[in-house]
C-alpha cells in the first residue's frame, strides 16, 4: 500500500534519511521506517521522532554508519538500538525530523522479559519483529517508496481510533509493565474506542506499575497529560483502578477538579497566558495535601524545578475573589509574578462552582497586559544608608518594596531612597 502526505514526502526526501536508506540497501540489508512516524504520517499528525527498523545487527548498524561519515551513539545497544546522529538542518534548512537523532533497531524477538527488562535475539523476520511490539498502532512499518507493512491490523485500527495491544495483553504487560500506561496514553492521543481483553488486562495487571521507575513512569504520564483527549483517559485510568498506583490521593473530588482545568485550558487558551501545563494537571489531581505532592514528586523523580513549581500551584493560592480592584491584582502580579498568579486564578476558578467567572476573565485579561516592574532600590542602597550586611538587609527591602507596591508603585528611586532613609533613622 503507497501512502501520500507532505509529511510522507518531506521526510523520505529529506538527504540524511535517503542516505541511511540507500547505505543499508547497498550494504545488502532492508531498512524501514518504524512505529510513531508511520503511525502519525498515516492521520497526519505533526512527526516528532523518527525510528527505523533493519535486518542488520547491532555491530553492523554501527559498521555502516561508520562507513558513511555518520556518528553514532550506542543509546540501547544491549536492545539492538544505535541512535545515528544526523544533520539538523536536512531539509530546505528546517528541522523536520523534530531532533539530531535518528533510532535505529534491530529486529528482535524477546527470550526473556522480567516486567522491566528484557534479553533479545537478532532476526531477519519483519512479522516476529512486529509481534513483540505494545500496541497494533504501533506496529506499522514504511519502506524508501512509501509502501506500509502491516502485520497486526494496525492500519485498520489506526482509521478506527481503536486502542489495543498486540496478541496476549496480559503478555504484552507481563513483558514491560509500563505499557499498563502507554494502553492509556494512546487512548488519551488516538483513541476512540479500546478493545476490551486489552483494558481488563490493564486493570489486572496495574500493580506492576509499582515495580518501574520514576523517570519511566513520569514520561508517559505527563505525554498523556498533554494529550488531546486527557480527561477521558484519566477518568479511565482511575475507574480502572491504575491512577492510584501513580497518584495515591486521587479521588472523585480531584478528578473534578482536573476535568475543569483541562476545559478551562482548552477553551480559554490566552496566548502565553493559558495553556496546557501538564505539572498544573497533575496538582490539580494531587489536590491540596503538600505531603501528597511532596511524595509523588520523590515517586515521579521530578526535576528540582518541576517539584518547586508543583508545590507552589498547591501551596501559593490566592483567592480570586479577593481581588477586587486593580491596585491588589498588581500587587498580586507584581509578588507572586504571572504565572503563579494565573495559576490562583485556574485553581480557583476550577474548585469553587459559585466563583464569579467573569471576574476571572478578567483577572487573566489584567495578567496578560501586566509588564514586570523592577524595584528600584538594590542591596548596596540599603547598606549605604547604614544597614550592615545580613538579615537585616532583606527586611528592609521587603518593608521598602511593600511600601512602594502599596503606593501603586509610583513612587521613583529618589522617594524610595528618601523612605529609606527614613525608615533608618
């Protein structure tokens, strides 16, 4: 079957891939792409990441690509992958392949699997190769001409929105537990209807989520909170049972609130203001317990950042309501800065049925037009006037600077310094 996309066209024109293909070929061997980029090229969503699949090994992927200039990374080399780095600027000097890597795998079949890992064989076979994959969606394979390989039915699937694993679900699960959550993400970006085996497979097998790491645990996750139909998939997930596994104090009363962010998100969508912020989802579906959000920080392995920003979206809330006037709402923007202060603003807004929604509309139109102030009265200005260097310094500055904020920022250095002064004395 030939397929016709820009995208199709973009990527199998594109100098870095036509060279793997044609290296491959001329080497004796068949190279196709594999997974995502047919899976996305097929409904003609945006392509992110580009995989390829060969009937060569792993030491001969990395041969060839020596031969040809290509500098490769032995990210999985153990699982039969070598990542080839390839020219950024490929393709009428854009970025199209969306990063510098190209995955290339071995075909394979599993011998051995423990939930997490698993011990490969190398084998010519394209039909075994594709048995071993998660879901039929993602089992599709395209050659240099464009021609699809399906061996799965995942074509017919993909048209459908069906979601479904491979032969065995509970198999596919007992081979790599984190597909208990991948079964969810691809419902959550192409699903619209789940074949069943697959989903009581996930419910029964869901606590082997608890055996995976965080980092694994959090990619999925924070995919699917991005994704288009996230609510629906959520909902899911805790109906199913398997939410819990990941965020303990999920309940009814959360999920409430997650829906409406999700729709207050999608609909309001204020130009860097609003948008999908998938560390706001997952407070909203922690909630407001601090030592909740602490522990699936640690569970999640969040970055420093990322943990800093969760805590603060359930930590730092202002009540909308309490700002009436202007004045308070700059002096909210100007302490807490734009986006925590939208984030009060969402939160608020999705827990509290009775909150004035146009007030809030309004809060977040005052956010988008506020333009950072800077303060302009320095540590040194403190000491000049007196203060020795220590706590003291940033007591002064605090008062000082709430002095000014209370003034509706208007007074200029000279006053300030002035205030100072006086407040020395």
């Amino acid at each position: 079957m030939l397929v016709s996309t820009s995208d199709k066209d973009r990527i199998l024109n594109d100098k870095d891939l036509v060279t793997l293909f044609k290296a491959f070929v001329d080497n004796g061997y068949e190279i196709r792409l594999v997974g995502g980029s047919v899976r996305d090229m097929l409904i003609g969503k945006d392509i992110k990441d580009i995989d390829m699949a060969v009937d060569a090994t792993p030491d001969e992927v990395e041969r060839i690509l020596n031969d040809i200039g290509v500098k490769s990374i032995p990210t999985g080399k153990a699982f039969g992958t070598i990542s080839a780095i390839i020219n950024y600027n490929s393709y009428d000097n854009q970025a199209v392949l969306g990063n510098r890597f190209v995955e290339i795998t071995s075909l394979r079949e599993d011998i051995k699997t423990d939930g997490r890992h698993a011990e490969v064989t190398y084998t010519k076979d394209w039909r075994l190769d594709s048995l071993r994959r998660d879901l039929t969606i993602n089992a599709l394979y395209m050659d240099s001409e464009g021609r699809i390989y399906d061996y799965v039915g995942g074509q017919e699937d993909l048209r459908a929105g069906h979601v479904k694993f491979i032969g065995n679900p509970q198999k596919r699960i007992e081979e790599d537990a984190l597909r208990v959550m991948r079964f969810f993400r691809f419902y959550a970006g192409y699903g619209n209807s789940f074949d069943e085996a697959s989903f009581n497979a996930c419910l029964k097998m869901a606590e082997n989520i608890s055996n995976l790491s965080g980092e694994r645990i959090r990619d999925e996750l924070f995919k699917l909170l991005l994704s288009e139909k996230a609510s629906v998939a959520i909902n899911l997930m805790y109906d199913a049972r398997v939410l819990n596994y990941v965020i303990p104090s999920a309940s009814e009363a959360t999920l409430a609130i997650f829906d409406k962010i999700v729709n207050l998100e999608t609909r309001l969508h204020i130009d860097e203001i609003v948008h999908t912020d998938p560390v706001r989802r997952l407070a909203a579906l922690i909630g407001d317990d601090l030592v909740m959000a602490d522990k699936v920080s640690y569970r999640l392995k969040l970055s420093n950042k990322d943990k800093k920003y969760l805590v603060s979206i359930i930590g730092d809330q202002v009540n909308a309501d309490c700002l009436i006037d202007e004045h308070e709402t700059s002096k909210m923007l100007h302490q807490y800065g734009t986006c925590m202060f939208v984030n009060s603003v969402l939160m608020n807004w999705a827990k509290h049925s009775n909150i004035n929604c146009e007030h809030c509309h309004e809060l977040l139109e005052r956010a988008k037009a506020w333009r950072p102030l800077e303060f302009p009265i320095k540590g040194g200005d403190v000491i000049d006037a007196g203060i020795e260097e220590g706590r003291e310094i940033g007591d002064v500055l605090f008062n000082l600077e709430k002095w000014w904020a209370d003034n509706h920022f208007a007074p200029d250095r000279l006053a300030l310094l002035n205030k100072l002064y006086d407040m020395v004395s």
